[in-house]
C-alpha cells in the first residue's frame, strides 16, 4: 500500500464491492431520496412565505400606475402618503423609491406592487429597531410584482436598496411608516 495518490496493487477493478460498502451505498441513496421528498413536500406543505404573483409590464406603464395611485391617495402633513385601499404601489428608480414614504395599519394585510422604471433595484425592509431583520426582493424593470405583507409591528421600517443601481445606489432609501389601527 503505498500513498492515496498511488495505484493500489492487483486487479482491484474485478473485485466485487464488498458487501458493507454496497449496504451503505443503499443506505445512502435511499437517505438522499428520503430528504429530496422532504425538500419538494416542504415547499408544498411548509409554512412558507407568500411570494405573490408577477406580471409583465412596460416600466413606463408602470410608472403612470404608481403616478395614477399616487394622485389618488391621501397625503399627511409630513408629506407621506395614505393608500386609498390595500394596495401600495412603489416604484424603484435611480436613485430613490416613489411611493414612499407611506403609513399603513399595523396588522393589516396590503398587497405591496413593486416595480423597476430604469434598472434592476434591491428591495430591502428593516425595522428600525433591528436592521438585520429584514426581507429582501429583486425588482426588475418590465416586472410588476404583487406580494401580500402584513406588518404585525408598530414602527419604522426602512427600505433600502441593495443591488448596486449607479453612483446614487447609497443613497436610495425610503421608509414605511406603521401605524396602530
Ligand atoms: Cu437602486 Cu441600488
């Protein structure tokens, strides 16, 4: 027997596999079989988070529904926006989110649109207090992405970008303001 990187002596390749070895072979298989269903029953059955549906859309279209959305809400003294029903329409833009800032209801469920006009932007949500708590999403331009979120908490969350846009990319920030009900 010489090293691992030597041939090994004989005519080893004739050999049956010893009985052991095929037994953990078989173990082994069945094991990543085993856990293969687990991922695929998971993602079915699991308590995922709700990923939404997409649609296709020109980013200027785009732009003119969260504009149309915009002339419809109402406005706080500090500027920040009221959606006038569930849905909350933000737009990713160098370098800044238009819709935001806007206040919703603690608890309560909103179908948040989310949309590039130029390039593809990070969507990142932190609360104030704990800013690696965080939900992360891509948005593209030619994409309208509707996802259902409910924000249990009071508070502050800031949004982010976090896909490197252009010389303003740090810059680009946001919030969304949670109210009690
Ligand atoms: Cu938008 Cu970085």
């Amino acid at each position: 027997m010489g090293g691992p990187l030597d041939e090994p002596d004989g005519n080893w390749w004739d050999n049956p596999v010893n009985r052991r070895e095929s037994i953990w072979l078989g173990i082994a298989g069945a094991w990543s079989l085993a856990i293969f269903g687990w991922m695929s029953g998971f993602t079915r059955f699991g308590d995922q988070n709700p990923i939404g549906q997409t649609y296709e859309v020109d980013p200027d279209a785009y732009q003119q529904r969260v504009a149309a959305y915009k002339e419809e809400a109402d406005e706080t003294e500090e500027g920040r926006l009221l959606p006038p029903g569930d849905s909350v329409y933000v737009g990713g833009r160098r370098f800044d989110w238009d819709g935001l800032p806007v206040v919703l209801e603690a608890g309560r469920e909103y179908d948040i649109h989310l949309g590039a006009y130029d390039v593809q932007h990070g969507f990142s949500v932190r609360p104030e207090e704990n800013l690696s708590k965080q939900i992360n999403l891509q948005v593209f331009p030619g994409n309208e992405w509707v996802v259902p979120m409910t924000f249990e908490e009071p508070g502050t969350y800031r949004v982010i970008c976090n896909e490197f846009c252009g010389r303003g990319h740090n810059s680009m920030s946001g919030h969304f303001v949670v109210e009690e009900a």
